[in-house]
C-alpha cells in the first residue's frame, strides 16, 4: 500500500521535487509516449502489413482509423470515469489493457484481428490520456511546479512521435510485428511502476449520479463524428451516407446538449465553456493537431512518393523537430512562468505559419538544409511553445473533481481536429490528382494541400490572439491568473 501524494492547495514554487514525484511523472510520461508512439509506427509499418496479411487499401487504412476511432471516440466518457471511479483506478486498468492489445496485435494473423486489436488500443489510450493529465493537475500544485511537469509530459508526446517514425525504420525492416510488439514492454513496465508510486484518489463525493444518457449520446456522436470523416474522402463529401452521417451527428450533439444542461450530474459541464481562455485552448488544440497531421502526412508522401526516400531516410528527416522539442521539455515550464501561456500560444502559431509557407517552396530536388530543415526546427519550436501551454491554459482554474472532464475535453478536440482537418487536406489533394502522373504534376497536386494546412495553422493564430489582451494578475507568474479572473469576469456559474 502506499500513501498518497501530498496536494497542496496553495501553489507554492518552493515545493521540492521527491523522488517519487519524478517517479510519479515518468509513469504518466510513459503512457503519453506510448500513445504517440503507437500511431507513428504503424503508418511506416502498413505497406509491409498489407504484403504479409494480403489487405487491400480500404481494409488497410482501418488499421489506422480504428485507433483513432476508439481514441476519438470515448475520450469525453474517458475523461468523465476518471472523476467519478478514480483517476489511479482507471488509469492503471486502461494501461493494462494497452499492453494485451498490444500483445495482440503483435500475434494476430488477419486483417480484421489487427484492426479490432487497433480499436481496443485506442479505446484504451482514450482512458490514460485524461487520467493521465488529471493525475498531474491534481498532485502537482497549480503554478510553477505544474507548469513543469505539464511541460515535460506534453512533450512526451511529440518525442514519442519522432521516434516511432524512427523507430519503426528499423523494426520494419526486421518485421512489422515488431512494432505492434514493442509497446507492451513498455507499458507492462509502466504499470508494475505505477501500481506503487501513483498517487490513490478517491472517487467523487456527493455527485448526483451517473449521466448515463449523457454518455450514450456523447459517445455515439464523437464515434459517428470521428467514422464519417474518416470514410468521407471514400465516400465523398457531398454524398447521401456523408451527408445523413454529418445530418445524425448534428441531431445527437443537439440532444446531447439539451441532456447535459438538464443533468445534475453531467459529463460535461457546459458552463466550464463559458470561459473565453477555455475556448481559445479548445479550438487552438483542434488547429494545432489538425495542421501538423495534415502537414505530416503530406510531408512522408513527398519525401518518400516523389523523392524517393526510405522509411528511415523520410523519419530522420523529421527528427530536428522531435529533438528541439525533446530538449526544450524541462525549460517551457519557467517560459510559460514567465510570459504566460496566451503569448507562447501566439507566438508558435506564428511560427508554424511561417514553418508550414516555407515548405511551399519544396520542388523534385531539393537541399535540405536550405529548404526542409528551417521548416522542421520552425515547426518543432511551434510544437514545444504550444502544446504544453495549450494544456496548462486549458487545465489551471479548474476544480480537481472536474480535471479529469476537462482532460477529455481537451483531448476530444485534439483527436477530432487531426480527424477532419487530415480528410480535408485529403480530399483536396484527391480532387487535385492530376490524369497524367508526373512527378511534378502530383508535387502541384500537393500544393494546396499545404496551403490549407498553412491556412488551419493561421486560423489558429487569429483565434488564440485575443487572448493577449487578457491582462495578467500584477506580480504573479501564475498561469493560472489569468484563467481564474477571466472565469470570475465572465461569470462562470458553478454549474450550468
């Protein structure tokens, strides 16, 4: 049995760094590398899926959608379970379940085998993921001490992506089941570790009940919103399944809303979205991911469709931009202390702006260090201003038995902004395929697709900019200022 981890309610910068402490982190650290470790994998793997289990296109990129699918798709319900059954319980059990479909995927010899082991993980990491996060805001005071920490796990996430392409490089080489394999070490490691130092938390007192039509519902929509855009660019756009999905997500999300305003013991507090700095983290979240997986997916069609580049050539092309994040992990913390998190925001959405232009000037022969690489170290220092301190600004001013909801929240925007905005860069890319192949016509073919990238990162910078006229509390580096005051300004009822 172990103790708890003390939380004060005061943040205090002079609280120590324990061992257990840094324990504790590297536990939750490991489930967020892992979640992005998984996805980057296995898109280097799939050619050499399809060759050994005999798939066709369509079932193929099912092994991809389904991860996002269960991941997208429960993370609202993930977030909200956390509060209510305890952060550690759920956290340890879904991180259990990781490693088995882990395990599986690695063994299973069927298509259809691989893409429910998929399903299963994502449902899995839909669980973690919010945990995870609440677990940090809820024993790392708000301050100083969690800006850190929240820096250093979000970009975990980044790491795990760069090296998973990395990673995947070499295993693949060997065998593809390596790299549905390689995960569940990992996380078998993770949680014998956390089974000691995870902090217990005790589930929530006096809430009114269970909003289980408030789960339906809220679960239904995000699986039905994350299926239909992922079958859109198949099915098209304008046609009569697309068109009756979108019409049935609306009705659910509209019942959803009316179900939750109504609900005393909601899944989502609405009135959490009255706050402007919650909104801008929410909708900076969805451009961020969806910018950076559209620019990523056409980046490794480039590199390795039209110059020719191996697996491992295309992956250490991305690296700088993991390796710049990886090393900034420990400094964002005292940045965000410093300058708050609204301008950090801005100041990467603008320099993935540029980062994302410059990349338009990519032709059949290009010099990296002159043409791709600037875009990579732009894009890597956007990546390690943003994400942490969309996290932090998202999560500080927010009551410990609402964290894990928030968490959800947070992560439902970043899965379903990469889902819609990755099947728009699709689809314009499809649209623009041009009858005769040349390696130049498909590179123009490209182009506006990147443009639509460029112009989802700059939609970012235009809604997060009104966020700098938010005036920080006088003498305080506390992120959390700025958050509490624009909720008491605004009048953020207690509950909706």
């Amino acid at each position: 049995m172990t103790s708890p981890l003390p939380s004060p309610a005061i943040p205090s910068p002079a609280v120590r760094w324990t061992p257990r402490l840094w324990g504790t982190l590297l536990v939750l650290c490991a489930a967020m590398f892992l979640d992005a470790l998984d996805v980057s994998m296995v898109g280097v793997a799939l050619p050499s899926i399809a060759s050994d289990l005999g798939l066709t296109t369509s079932t193929l990129q099912w092994i991809v959608s389904g991860y996002i699918l269960g991941y997208g798709g429960l993370l609202l319900l993930g977030g909200r379970t956390a509060d209510l059954l305890g952060r550690r319980q759920v956290f340890l059990v879904a991180l259990g379940v990781f490693a088995l479909a882990s395990l599986l995927g690695g063994l299973v010899d069927s298509g259809p085998l691989l893409i429910a082991s998929r399903f299963i993980k994502g449902l899995s990491a839909a669980f973690t993921a919010p945990a995870g996060l609440s677990i940090i805001t809820t024993t790392f005071p708000e301050g100083p001490l969690r800006n850190r920490a929240l820096s250093i796990y979000t970009t975990c996430a980044a790491t795990g992506f760069s090296m998973g392409l990395v990673l995947s490089g070499l295993l693949t080489e060997a065998s593809w089941r390596l790299t549905m394999l390689l995960p569940a070490p990992i996380a078998l490691v993770a949680l014998v570790v956390g089974l000691r130092l995870l902090p217990r938390s005790e589930r929530e007192q006096g809430h009114s009940g269970y909003d289980i039509p408030g789960a339906v519902l809220g679960t239904a929509s995000m699986l039905l919103l994350v299926f239909t855009v992922v079958q859109a660019p198949e099915a098209g756009w304008t046609s009569v399944r697309t068109l009756l999905s979108f019409l049935t997500v609306a009705v659910l999300l509209t019942v959803f809303v009316r179900v939750e305003r109504r609900s005393p013991g909601p899944l989502i507090r609405l009135g959490v979205l009255r706050s402007g700095s919650q909104i801008r983290a929410q909708l900076g979240a969805m451009a961020f991911f969806g910018s950076y997986v559209g620019f990523q997916f056409l980046a490794t069609m480039y590199m390795q469709n039209l110059l020719g580049w191996s697996a491992l050539h295309t992956a250490l092309a991305f690296l700088p931009a993991g390796a710049l994040v990886a090393l900034s992990s420990t400094k964002v913390g005292s940045v965000v202390d410093r300058f708050g998190t609204p301008r950090l925001i801005v100041t990467g959405f603008a320099f993935m702006v540029v980062g994302y232009a410059l990349f338009l000037r990519v032709d059949l022969d290009p010099v990296y260090a002159a043409v791709i690489l600037p875009s990579m170290l732009l894009i890597g220092a956007a990546c390690a201003l943003v994400f942490p301190s969309l996290n932090i600004q998202a999560t500080n001013g927010v009551a410990d038995h609402e964290q894990g909801m928030v968490s959800g929240l947070l992560n439902t925007s970043v899965q379903v902004g990469g889902a819609i905005f990755l099947a728009v860069v699709t689809a314009v890319v499809t649209a623009g395929a041009p009858a005769d192949p040349t390696p130049q016509a498909v590179l123009d073919s490209y182009r506006p697709g990147l443009m639509v990238v460029t112009g989802v990162a700059a939609l970012g910078l235009l809604i997060t900019l009104p966020g700098l006229r938010t005036r920080r509390t006088r003498g305080s580096v506390l992120v959390a200022g700025s958050t509490v005051k624009e909720a008491s300004a605004e009048r953020v009822p207690v509950r909706d």
